[in-house]
C-alpha cells in the first residue's frame, strides 16, 4: 500500500529551510541523483523515505530487502567527497542542489561512511569488472567515495521543461486510473521506441490479464539537452496514439534503466506498483546492459526472481506485502512478422516450413543505416519519419577520431593530415582538438598529475561529444595515457555518433630519438618529472578499431589506413 503524502515540506516550512541554507554544506547532484531524489520526493520509492543508512545498505546487499524484511533489490545513496562526509555528523543538515545551484531538498544526516563498492558492485551487479558490465563502471567514477545517510525533506522537485503533460506524480497517476476505472493496470517500460510488433504484444497481453496499459520509456540518465530522449519520447506519443482508446496512458517517470537484471527488474516492478500498477511485463532479457543475443544475465533470470518473490509468503500475517512483491509479473514473449498471413505471431505458433521475420528497433536502426526502405509492415509512418530524421545514415553523422599514444608518437602529424584528407573528401565541418592546443587554450591551469591528465582527456571528450551531436568530425589527437579517462570519452562521444580510437602504437625508442620538444632528454637527465613512457606509465588501449605504427610508412600511407577504415563503416563515401 502506498500514500499520497509527499517528502515536499509546507511552504512556511520551505521558507524557513531556505533561511537556514545558508550555514549548510552542499552537494550538487548528478542526472543519477537527481532522478533518486525525485523518486524519493514523489514517492515512487516508497517506502524509502531517504538514503540508505548502512545497516540498511547492508541488508539490501546481503539479503536484498531492508532490515524490517520489505522486498528492496538496490541501495538507494548518497555519494559524498571524503573532505565533506568526514566534516558532517549525525544531526547535520544538507542542502542538495541541481548542477545549477537550485535548492531541491534538505538530508537529515543519520551517518556517513565509506562503502566498498566493489562488494556493492557483485551483489546489484553480478561483478566487479568495469570492463564487463557499464553499471559498474558508472558505480566506481560517481563523484564521491564517501555515502552519507539520513531522511529527506524537500523544497521542490527536479525542474523538467520537457513534455511537462506527460510527467505525474505516482499520486496523481494512481488518481488518474481510479478517475478511468482502471482497476488492473499493466506496466511496461523499454528504453527504445516501439513499433506494430509491440503493439499486438501488448494489446494481446493486456487483453490475457483483463487489464489497460502504463507504457513509459526507460530514457537515459543524461542532461536535459540530450538528444536521444526527445525523439523516442515522440515515438512513443505517436506510438500510443495507435492504440485503441482507453487502453493505454503514456506517462514518463524519473526511473530509468540500470542494467543490474533480476534487482533491476525488482526496483522497476516496484515503482510500477507504486504508480498504481497492478501488473508488470518482464521480458527474457529484462534490464540487461547488452539487450539482444548476448545477454549477460541468464534468460528469463527477471521473470524468474520476480515469481519468486511475488509467491512468497509473509513470515507474519500482519506483514502482508512487506516480505513479498505486490505486483504479478507477466511474462511478455516478442513476435514474429509472417508475410504469409500478415500477422505478427510468436515464434511458437509458427511452423518450421513457414517464413517469418524477426522485429526489433536494433534491427530497424540497422536498416535504417544501411539506407534501406522499411516496410509498411514493420513501424507506423509517424514513428519512421521521427527515426529518419534524428538517424541519419552514416555518411551523415558526426564521429571522433581518438589517436593516443606517446609524445612523439606521430599523433599530431597524422591528425593533421587526416584533417585535411577529410576536408577534401566530404562537407562535415572537422575540429582538430590536439593535445597541445588543448592544453593551451582549455586546459592551461591543469597539472600532469593523474588526476589533471584524466580531466584534461575528459575536457576533451565533452568539446569532442559536442561537435558529433552536431554532426561534425572531431579530431583528437592528446597522449591519453590512462584506459579510464579514455572509457569516458567513448562513453560521451557515442551517444551521438561513432568513437573510433586510434592507437598510434609507435615504440618508445623511436618516439625518443624523435624528441622534437626534447622531453624526454629533459625527464632522463631529471629535469623534468611526470613524463609519459620514462617516470610515468602509459597504459595502451587493449581493443582499439585501429593500431597504428607510423615507423611503418609515410604520414599520408597512415591516413590512407584511417580513410579507408571509415570507408568500410560508410562514414565516408568511396
């Protein structure tokens, strides 16, 4: 059971916290933590009524329920520099704000500490490795080392801008269902459009369960100005606007995916329930980080842990619904387009010697890449011309090209070539962000500790993200020396468009007796300290699209090499 009563305080009671604001510490939270605070403001996680303490971190850890015994898969928390957690003690107030400086709520703090992440990581996550699983790799760079626990108490929600029709409190969706008559309600969530496929699917199960629909995409935690959110909200609103009437209420949540599998369909299932869903479709692979033929959870492991919980019984009759899932998981299975017929089917009811296409948005996009013409069949005009125009083929798109490698290497040099080549040989505007221009006009206050080389290869990767969102070619030629501040900048980079990492693999050997800045004379003879490949390592890429050795041939033979990589991926013309 639920309540409408928010963490929002009274306006007299608001006022008052916005006078004592000023002798509070703050924290400036991220896209991540402004979605939990939101969720923790509107009730949509309830019970939680703050961040996790850690006796409850543990729990939920260990047993994944809270200590009380209520079903809860994924700490909700805090993360804290150590200067700040370590300053602050049990009665302190914080104010939290968004990246702008706006005052969104105060935390009571009950304690800080430092967790270990990596334990954190195994049991929300199944791992450890960064390199394995993109949740953990989030988990390990949050600002913060530190968690801080304790009740919330809010000033406002996050602003949104966006869509502003579409977003409900669990409240008021719960409110809008009893106003319809909507008695059993049906929540489904995926992070990508849906298309006629999804729409016999859904229809069909709704229609097994007696029950109407709350459809609501899983949109990426990334700022408000991300691109990618705006066009598949919009496929979504034409998307619904094909479904017969009163049968589906499009809503958009702060929830978004975590890929973390059987927890992270838990903590969906919940927040579903907690926006007045009765039901809940699980797919075989639910919330996984790779969705398509290589999952990394065992299939149906969702579907399975949900059942689970949702036959559990009480250890107390008095405790109803606190020790089990309150909300029935449905099993929702893809179709099948079978020309034959014109129906989409499930793989199941269709004989061997019939043929059937496979309907996905993957495959979709890939068509959409390969320029070929979608059928009728497969998505509805509105949905297509929005894909058409925000995919555009790949001799459209902006990309980056990331040479690392030692000083000396020949990264400028090519960079510099490849500029011109691609000038030359299509219209994109191309950006030559080299290390030392970099470093001049962006970075010049920056150190070349590990830290400030990390920083720097991000700075880069943020000009470098802007210039493919806006179609352009960016060339980025810094030492990079370290796999993190490279994973971030592909993490940035591709949500717009390709990152092609280019390893100038150039022995160090030759890259000394090159020395045209005469470092690594200076670093030998200890005049100089911190230099990449003598005092301080250079940790090369294990998996780049291109290695490149330019003791191998000329400047121009190098760029060939690039050009005719692009060529292949038909990011340029041939």
């Amino acid at each position: 059971m639920t309540t409408n009563k928010t963490l929002i305080a009274t306006p007299r009671r608001i006022a008052l916290l916005r006078g004592q604001a000023v002798d509070m510490p703050s924290v400036f939270l991220d896209e991540q933590g402004l979605r939990d605070l939101e969720l923790l403001l509107d009730r949509g996680y309830f019970p939680l009524c703050g961040y996790a303490t850690r006796r409850e971190y543990e729990s939920i850890l260990d047993d994944g329920r809270l200590p009380d015994g209520t079903v809860w898969p994924i700490p909700i928390t805090l993360p804290l520099s150590g200067e700040l957690a370590q300053g602050l003690s049990p009665g302190d107030a914080v104010s939290l704000r968004d990246p702008e400086g706006f005052m969104l709520a105060v935390l009571r703090v009950a304690e800080t500490w430092r967790p270990d992440l990596r334990r954190e990581a195994l049991a929300v996550y199944g791992t450890d490795d960064p390199s394995r699983h993109p949740g953990v790799e989030r988990l390990f760079r949050r600002q913060g080392t530190w968690y801080a626990a304790g009740g919330v108490e809010g000033l406002a929600y996050p602003q949104h801008y966006d869509f502003r029709a579409l977003r409900r409190t669990p409240a008021q969706t719960r409110e809008l269902f009893a106003r319809r008559g909507w008695r059993r309600v049906l929540g489904y969530q995926e992070a990508t459009p849906l298309h006629r496929m999804h729409r016999e699917m859904l229809l069909t199960a709704a229609a097994e369960q007696g029950a109407r629909l709350f459809i609501s995409p899983l949109t990426p935690p990334s700022l408000f100005t991300e691109v990618g959110s705006f066009p598949t909200v919009r496929c979504y609103e034409h998307f619904v606007r094909h479904m017969p009437r009163d049968v589906a209420l499009l809503g958009l949540t702060p929830l978004y995916s975590r890929g973390a599998g059987p927890r992270g369909a838990l903590l969906q299932a919940i927040v579903n329930r907690n926006y007045g869903c009765t039901h809940f479709l699980v797919h075989e692979g639910h919330d996984d980080p790779f969705p398509g033929d290589a999952l990394f959870y065992p299939p149906w492991a969702a579907l399975e842990a949900l059942q689970a919980l949702q036959a559990m019984d009480a250890p107390d009759p008095k405790d109803a619904g606190r020790g089990r899932l309150d909300i029935v998981p449905v099993a929702v299975r893809p179709r099948r387009y079978v020309p034959a017929f014109s129906l989409y089917l499930e793989p199941r009811e269709i004989k061997e010697d019939i043929a059937s296409e496979a309907v996905s948005h993957a495959d979709l996009t890939a068509r959409l890449g390969r320029g070929e013409d979608i059928p009728e069949w497969y998505t509805f005009p509105e949905v297509l011309r929005e894909l058409l125009r925000t995919h555009p083929s790949p001799a459209r798109l902006g990309f980056t090209l990331f040479l690392t490698g030692l000083s000396g290497a020949g990264k400028s040099t090519l960079a510099k070539v490849l500029s011109i080549r691609l000038l030359e040989c299509q219209d994109r505007p191309v950006s030559l962000l080299d290390g030392d221009i970099v470093r001049r006009h962006l970075s010049s206050e920056l150190t070349f500790s590990k830290e400030h080389r990390n920083l720097n290869v991000q700075r880069i990767g943020y000009v470098a993200s802007e210039i493919t969102k806006n179609r352009g070619i960016a060339l980025c030629a810094p030492i990079a020396p370290y796999p993190e501040s490279r994973r971030q900048a592909r993490e940035m980079v591709s949500r717009f468009g390709p990152f092609i990492e280019i390893h100038i693999s150039t022995p160090l050997s030759v890259c000394e007796q090159r020395d045209r800045k005469g470092l690594y004379a200076k670093a030998r003879a200890g005049i100089i300290h911190g230099v990449t490949g003598v005092d301080d390592p250079y940790l090369p890429p294990e998996n780049p699209e291109l290695r490149i050795d330019t003791t191998q041939g000329t400047p121009l033979e190098a760029a060939e090499i690039v050009l005719a990589y692009l060529k292949t991926r038909g990011l340029i013309g041939k």
